[in-house]
C-alpha cells in the first residue's frame, strides 16, 4: 500500500461523561478521574478525563478505517506520535 509522506485525515469525535466512564471501565483503568463524578470534582480537572487508552484507541480506529478503504490490511505497523 502506498503512504504519502504527511498524508492527512481526520474525524470529529464526542465524548459523553458517560463514554469516558463506560470505555475506562471495559478497559479495566479504575483511574476515578475517568468514571467518578465526586472524585473529579475535587480535583483540578473539575469534571472526567478520556484516558490515553481511549484516545489512542480511537487514533488508531481512524487510522485503520481510513487505510482499509484502499484494501485489506491489519495495521500491524501503525505508530502513533
């Protein structure tokens, strides 16, 4: 598969409270910052925070979503930055 060097795509995502709390805990990531409403309150952050395990996910989602509609592939080599 040819890759142009820089090549760009993007997509607009909406995260619900509901979301990050639901994603965090199919994760296992029992971090209260991303499913507990009372505990986020407290803290700097104010309300729940996407983990790096759902905003990852979610890069590499649209990455292979968008090479897959040039063929069949598997994404073993996707790095992300």
């Amino acid at each position: 598969m040819k890759v142009k060097p820089r090549e760009r795509f993007s997509t607009e995502v909406t995260l619900t409270p509901a979301l990050v709390a639901e994603f965090a805990r199919a994760a296992g990531d029992q971090n209260p910052l991303h499913y507990d409403l009372d505990y986020t309150a407290q803290t700097k952050y104010k309300r729940l925070m996407a983990s790096g395990t759902q905003t990852t996910a979610l890069l590499m989602g649209l990455t292979a979503t968008y090479f897959s509609q040039r063929g069949a592939m598997v994404g073993l080599e996707f790095w992300l930055m």
